[in-house]
C-alpha cells in the first residue's frame, strides 16, 4: 500500500460530508465548490506530514514549516509578520497553506510556480529555518527512521532535497477545505446559508470583488495592484511582482489571497495590518473598488465570507522519528 495511489478516497469524502449526491451540478456561480481530495500517494503524504511538523529542517531545531503555517490556526500564524531564526520579524504575512495548491503560484510575490518549489524556500531562507539544504539532507540522512520511509516512498536510500521538497508538497496538496456552508448551498442545500449572508454574497458580486475573488479557493488565480483607485499606505517595503519581474508596471501587485477560511487567518493583507475582517473589506471597498461601504453592508459581506470556512485537516500529528546518537545538537538560537 505504500505506493498506492487512491482514486476512490475523493468519493468516500464526498459521501462523508454529504455531497456526493449534488457534486455534478453546482450553482452557476463565479465560485465554484471545494472538490475533496480524489488522488494522492498515501505514502508520500505521509512522509510529507512527518517533515511539515520536523523543526529538525531548520538551524535551531525549534522552527518547522508548521511554526508559520499552523494546521491548528487556518494554516497561518495569526501575526502580522512571521517570526523567523533567531526572533526576525519576517517582512511579510503569512499566507494560509490551506488550498494552496489551487493557487497559480506560491508567496505573495508568485516567486515559486508550484508547491514543490515553495517547500524549498523556507529551510535555506536565513530570516526563516535559516539552514542550508545541504545539511538539513545531512540530518535527515543521519535519521535511520527517514532513511527507511524514504527508500519505501522513493526506492532509494539516499536522501534528497528534491525528494524532501516533493513530499512536503505531496501532504500540502491534501490540506483542502471542502464542505463549508457557502459550498453546501453552491450544491443545493438552500438552507446553508442565512438571509444576511445570501445578502452579502449579493453586495459581494454586485460589488466586483468576484472579478478577482473567483474560482473554487475564491482567490490564488490572478495578481492584482494593491490600491487600484487609491494608494495603499502601509510602512511595509513588500514591492510585490516588482521583486521577481523587474517591471515597474508589477510594483505593489500581489498575488490575491484566497478567502477560504478568512475568518481563522487574520491578520489581512500582505503586511498584516487589517487585524478585522470588517477593516478587511472596508480598506478593500475604498480602494480597490472606489466603494464605501455602509456598516450594513459591511456587516452582511463579512457574514458571507464566514460562510467560507470548510471542514479543516484533521489527522493525527506525526510521531517523528528519533534522531540516532550520530545526529548532531540542534544549533541554538545566537
């Protein structure tokens, strides 16, 4: 089983949760449900899961990948800026790993095209696990509990970094949310949904933000300038495309966030300076659409996008594998 590719796990989901029955004609809406998982290599995820939670991937032995993207937390932090090695204040907010993989890219800036790149990113970054990929392989191959699982998932003994990275995204791959109310009422449960968030999802289209809150993950699929009708002030030095493209034309475009379980992954915004969802959409209103909105309508999109919040991961935590005596101390904190 430990190569086993499951086509089936995505039907037994359905039926779990109740949408087997409607999933083939969903509401004509410019977002789409959730589907669940339908084909993952079990094994490979497993692994993936071990090296999520494993702070032995960076320097100090205390930061895993789960430190910023907290499984417990909507896949977040819940600060504005994540803190890295050695107490650095990361320059950026952390996005959710949850339905990442419906994303066009990964980080803010889209420096990562897929999940498997991303995975890479944080382990050789020094303001985050600040190790190098060299000697986080180093540890993993002095771990014979690793080594084992590896040879089982890949055929080979010999750790790699592009293995390593492949079943950290393997297991993001399964951190989908289906099932939230807005999805039950997308297949036809016409009672999911309250009168004042029917309501908001209204404002929400009328509004425009369906132009770039679209698709299944309602975000992830476009970049989009922050401060379309008027500037956005914000101390943060974040440029956004500008970082990877060099084109002027990128300054300040970000990849716009998915808002599936927005109300677990406060604070807002790429700098984290919207601590509420009701300052969220009334920064959003004013400049990216050039709308204010009243307190009511503000109230009733915010209900609407609580609706958003779908069934979270749930799996037991990983038991690691011990390190052997030849494992060197984790380097502490300078």
């Amino acid at each position: 089983m430990k190569h086993r590719r499951l086509t089936a796990i995505g039907c037994a989901l359905a039926v779990a949760t109740g949408m087997s029955a409607a999933w083939a004609a969903p509401k004509n809406e410019p977002i789409q449900p959730i589907a669940p998982v339908k084909e993952i290599n079990l094994a490979m995820a497993e692994l993936g899961k071990k090296l999520f939670f494993d702070p032995r991937l960076s320097k100090s032995g205390f930061i895993s990948c789960n430190s910023c993207h907290n499984l417990s937390m909507g896949g977040t932090d819940n600060i504005k800026t994540s803190i890295g090695h050695n107490w650095n204040q990361g320059p950026i907010n952390s996005p959710t790993v949850l339905n990442s993989s419906l994303s066009l890219a990964q980080f803010w800036d889209g420096r990562a095209k897929d999940l498997h790149e991303q995975a890479g990113g944080p382990i050789a970054n020094p303001g985050e696990m600040a190790f190098t990929h060299e000697l986080a392989v180093d540890v993993l191959q002095s771990i014979p509990g690793y080594v084992v699982e590896y040879q089982q998932v890949f055929g080979t003994d010999k750790i790699d970094i592009d293995g390593v990275t492949k079943a950290i995204a393997t297991f993001e791959e399964t951190l989908v949310t289906p099932n939230s109310r807005f999805d039950q009422w997308l297949l036809g449960d016409d009672n999911a949904l309250s009168s004042v968030e029917l309501e908001g999802y209204q404002l929400f289209k009328q509004s425009g933000c369906v132009a770039c809150h679209n698709g299944p993950a309602v975000g992830g699929t476009s970049y989009q300038k922050m401060g379309v009708v008027a500037p956005y002030k914000t101390a943060n030095k974040a440029e956004g495309r500008f970082a990877v493209t060099g084109k002027d034309a990128d300054r300040f475009k970000f990849k716009v966030p998915t808002l599936r379980n927005i109300e677990l992954t406060y604070p807002y915004f790429h700098d984290g300076e919207a601590a509420t969802l009701t300052e969220a959409v009334d920064v959003m209103g004013r400049l990216q659409l050039g709308k204010t909105f009243t307190d009511g309508e503000n109230a009733k999109i915010v209900a609407f996008l609580k609706s958003l919040t779908g069934e979270q991961p749930s799996f037991m935590l990983p038991i690691l594998p011990p390190s052997s005596d030849a494992t060197p101390p984790p380097v502490p904190f300078k």
